[in-house]
C-alpha cells in the first residue's frame, strides 16, 4: 500500500501499487481540487513521480571520481535508473519526461497529448536503441549522477527548420543533474564531452538553447548561457524564449 499527502491539501492518498496510487491522486485532484488546470495524464504522472522518486535530495559538498560515457545499448539499463528514481527529485512534475519532449514537439503545431511516463520510458528506450536519441551520463564513484541528451539536430522535430533535416550538427537539447551532484560542474562536463566527440560523430558544429530569461539552475533543463559562452559558443539567433548559440565541432 502507497500512501502519501496531496501536495495541495495534505489529505492522505492511497492505491494498493504504482498504477493504483497514480488514479487515486487523480480521483482526488479532480473531486477536490476542480480548479486545477492540468490534464489527467500529468496528474497522474506527477502523484507516481512523487513516489518513484526516491534518490538522495541533498547537495553534496563534495563529489568522488567523475566518468563521462555515451548511452550505448550496455548503458540503456544504467539511464533508466537514473530517470527512474534520481534525476526529478524534487521535480516530480518533470518525472515523466525521460527527455522524449525535444524528440515529440513540433514548432508552431499543437502540443501532443501527454502520455503515461511508461510509455514515455518505452519510446526512449527505443529511439536510443535505433541511435535516434542520444547522450551521455555522468557517473560520479560509478553511480550514473547527470545525462545531457545530444542527438542530432535532424533527430529532434523541436529543433528542425521547416523540411531542413540536419544531420550534420549536433544540438544539446536538455541536461538533468540529480540533486546531490549540482553546483559541482558536471554540466559543463557533460557539454565539453559533447563538444569533443562531435566531430568523429560526423558533425560540423554544436549547438544549444539557453533559456533568456533566468531560470533557476535546478530547473535549468537547456542550460545557462554563461556555460555556452564560457565554453566558445556564439549567438546565432535571438528568439522569444531562447537563444540559438552555436560553435564548430571539434
């Protein structure tokens, strides 16, 4: 048995399992908190967020041996884990992401239905698989501690341009950093893997989108501009939310 408070009310929430504890939390919201605006699907994806994760909350004053890998198929195990029960602490409305939205977002096009986090989870494992979603992670003492995702620019549909289907550059979509390893620099770790590699993945240049406005950095998901500029990038395009920034693979 699941029990926890409303996050709104603090009213006990109950289901015998995951799946159970996820309706309830919905039948609550909408017979109590009818004014709420969200759609089921987040609902219930925030209430099972709540509970899966379970990893540490606290930040670390000091972080053990850092390694950057790519997710390659022997890894995928190693990513679920991580988006399973660390990389939302905190955040439980993010939990059901897995880093599918860069990969499900058209621009200028309605906004998707939000599905379940499982079958959010399955697409990613499959777009990994068939190398159409990309990244690495950064183990901290062995334990997998960040992910920036780094496909192409092509294999993302937020980040195409009209039917220009780019293979040939490499774009930082999103960072998570589990709450114990922030402020330790594994971000810039991780872009500085990207950056190094984009070339033998046959890229000719790198690029991201920071936010413009300030965004706290827990919540930071595209990454700070500081870091994009500290790091070579140049501004391509200023555009209502964000900033194109770019720099030559090396």
């Amino acid at each position: 048995m699941i029990t926890r408070p409303c996050f709104a009310c603090g009213v006990p929430v109950e289901g015998d399992d995951l799946t159970a504890y996820g309706l309830a939390g919905l039948a609550h919201v909408r017979a109590a908190h009818a004014e709420m605006p969200y759609p089921d699907m987040a609902v219930r994806n925030y209430f099972e967020g709540a509970v899966r994760m379970t990893g540490d909350a606290d930040r670390l004053e000091r972080i053990g041996a850092v390694e950057i890998h790519p997710v390659t198929a022997d890894r995928i195990d190693d990513w679920l884990a991580f988006f399973d029960r660390d990389a939302m602490v905190g955040n439980p409305e993010n939990a059901g992401c897995y880093c599918f939205e860069p990969h499900e977002l058209v621009p200028h096009q309605p906004q998707p239905a939000i599905g379940h986090w499982r079958d959010r989870r399955a697409t990613m494992v499959d777009l990994l698989g068939r190398g159409a979603a990309f990244g690495y992670l950064a183990y901290v003492d062995g334990r997998p501690a960040g992910w920036v995702s780094a496909a192409r620019r092509g294999d993302y549909t937020l980040f195409r341009r009209g039917d220009d289907v780019d293979g040939t550059t490499v774009s930082v979509a999103c960072f998570a950093i589990a709450p114990p390893y922030r402020g330790h620099g594994l971000a810039r770790r991780l872009l500085d893997r990207v950056v190094a590699d984009a070339g033998e993945r046959g890229a000719a240049a790198v690029e991201a989108y920071p936010p413009n406005a300030d965004v706290p950095s827990g919540r930071n998901f595209r990454g700070a501009r500081a870091m994009y500029d500290d790091a070579g990038f140049t501004e391509v395009t200023i555009r209502l939310r964000d900033t194109v920034v770019r720099r030559p693979a090396s």
